[in-house]
C-alpha cells in the first residue's frame, strides 16, 4: 500500500479555541505537520460570512434585504453600493484578520517554548481571496466597483501580519474556492452560472492573474501555500467536479507565472472517487521540485480505510503527496474532529 509523506491541516478546525487547536494537532500530528493553523476560531469558523457584518459598518455600503439572513450569529445578507456613492471614496473597517493572526501567533509561540509544540514548526495563518468575498456579498457591476477596494484593504491586512510576524515563523495560504465556482458556472446556462459570474473578460486569465498577485504579496522568505475547493456549504460541494483536470490546470497555470516558488499546493478530491478517471489528469501536474503537494483523501464518514482505497487510486498516477481533508473541518459534526485528525496519522508517515 501506498503510503503519502506529511499532512497538511487546511485551516479549519472543529474546535472552540485555538490553544485546542494547536495542542490537540500538536499531540496527535506533531510529526507530520509542517503548520500548524489557530482553527480560524470564532467569528471565523464559517469561513468568510463575518465579513458582511464588517462590511456592512462602511459609509457607503448597505445591506440587502430588511430582514438578517443568520448563520448562527452572523448575517449572511449581502451588501451593496449605495447609490451614487465612489466605491473609491469607501473605507472598509478593520476586517479582522491581521488582529486574529496576531493573537494566535502570540499563543503559538508560547505553546512552542513550553514544548508542546515541536521547534521548527510555522504558524500557518489562511485568507480568503478577494473574489470570494466580492462574489458571495455583491451582485452585479457593484462587483468590478468594489473588489480593488476590498483587495487592497485585504492586502494591507496581509502586510500588517507580515510586520508583525517573524517571517521565518510564518506560513500563508490563500484559499481558491469560489474561482472554481466561476470556472464551473462559466459552462452552465442557470441560475448557479448566473450567480457565479466572472465579471472580466477571459475567465482563466482573470483567475490566474489574481492569483499570481496574491503570490506576489508574499515575500519569499515566508512559506506560501494554495488551497483549491469545490466549497463546503453544508459539508458539501457546490457543484461535484468531474474529474481533476481543472484543478491541475490552475496549479500548472499557477507554477509557471508565480513570481515567486508557491511552498505547497492542495487539491480536493471526493469522497466517492474512487475511480481512475477523476485522479488521472494528476499525471500532468507540474509539481516543481521542492512544491509539496496535498491531496485532500482524508474524509470523516470512512476514516482510514477510506484514505487508504483514494490514496492507492491517486498514486497510480502521481507520486510525492501528503494528505489532507477536502476542505476545512470546522464545521464538521461535534464530536468528530479528533478522529478526522487521527486519519491523518494513521495514514500518512511523519516527516
């Protein structure tokens, strides 16, 4: 049996706090992390829906609908401009990124001077890419109108941590879903194409040259990582991939224009695949040499024995892959998190 090298954990985990986060990471993956993220706790365990709430305090932006749209306490109504208003002239608040990092890197260092966490491991801190954000808030022009606003508060956010944080500690990853909801829909004449929109011309180029900006705001003496998604509303996708080959053409896109070596890249995959066909365009991946790549074959409902059948599937035709969930695990049923990561261990050896 094939059996992968390391593992990477997403960014989400199913857990109240950081400090359980890392101790509980720490005690059952030490070996096999290089990375170790905070869980993104709090407002930000479902990933991006805190960002209304902010967004909706900037002069100039109001929210859709009289009546909040609640995820637990978070309003997942949507935004838009207000009526002759510059989306220039917006100030976007504090979007709460920067100040999370800052806190859990604090409690990782602590964590890592008593011990519990090994020496040599990063602080892992993931963010969203502007298109995400722009696509699930706004509809229509006011999406071209404000996504270089919301970027260049979300890049200054980013700075922010790199100030704050010892580059050699650090490890960035920017999480690539919603590009793929774009890719998808750009086939389908529906309402999921409709909502799903690029709002620039070429939808490939539009993609990768985003991504390429978001590498170049990365120095190179930090780790730099890409996580692809189908999403995970609802522990699923928002629409099932056919195969890989979409994924493999942005991380071969990705590679050859990055200014700068991308550290490792993730690609999701399936429960249910288990066939050839979805791994079988792995075989052009690209992968540079020193680029680690995760496949994310790691699913709660089957455990190890489930790995295992997707890891020996997937090593026909790519070698060299850690192992990771599909996606992050904080909203994952209570109760399950410590087996989800103790898949991990049972099925990929440590570095």
């Amino acid at each position: 049996m094939a059996q992968p090298q390391g593992a990477l954990l997403v960014g989400s985990v199913n857990y109240n706090d950081a400090e359980t986060t890392f101790r509980t990471a720490a005690e059952l993956l030490g070996g096999q992390l290089k990375r170790f993220p905070d869980g993104e706790v709090g407002d930000r365990y479902h990933w991006i829906i805190f960002q209304g709430d902010l967004l909706g305090k900037a002069e100039g932006l109001e929210r859709v609908g009289d009546e909040p749209i609640m995820v637990r306490h978070l309003d997942a109504r949507g935004l838009r401009i207000a009526d002759g208003v510059d989306a220039a002239s917006i100030v976007i608040p504090t979007l709460g990124y920067a100040s999370a990092a800052k806190e859990s890197y604090a409690l990782f260092t602590k964590l890592r001077e008593e011990g519990v966490i090994p020496a040599g491991k990063r602080f892992q801190v993931s963010l969203p890419t502007p298109v995400a954000v722009v696509s699930v808030f706004f509809q229509g022009e006011d999406r071209a109108r404000i996504e270089p606003v919301y970027r260049d508060k979300l890049f200054a956010e980013l700075a922010e941590i790199l100030e704050a944080i010892p580059h050699e500690d650090l490890a960035i990853q920017w999480d690539v879903a919603v590009e793929f909801a774009i890719i998808e829909a750009a086939t389908y004449e529906s309402e999921f194409g409709a909502q799903f929109a690029a709002w620039w011309g070429d939808v490939w180029a539009g993609i990768i040259e985003r991504a390429v900006q978001q590498a170049a705001q990365v120095p190179a003496d930090v780790e730099l990582g890409f996580h692809l998604c189908y999403g995970d509303a609802n522990e699923e996708h928002f629409i099932e991939p056919s195969d890989s080959a979409n994924l493999v053409k942005f991380g071969n896109a990705l590679f050859a224009a990055a200014p700068r070596p991308i550290t490792w890249l993730h690609l999701p995959v399936p429960i249910e695949r288990t066939d050839d066909a979805y791994y079988a365009p792995l075989a052009s991946l690209e992968v540079p040499a020193g680029t680690e790549l995760y496949l994310g074959l790691v699913h709660r409902e089957d455990g190890a024995e489930g790995a295992q059948r997707r890891i020996d599937v997937a090593s026909k035709f790519v070698e060299g892959f850690g192992v990771g969930t599909e996606c992050g695990i904080g909203r994952a049923p209570e109760g399950t998190t410590e087996g989800i990561l103790r898949t991990h261990a049972e099925v990929a050896r440590a570095w």
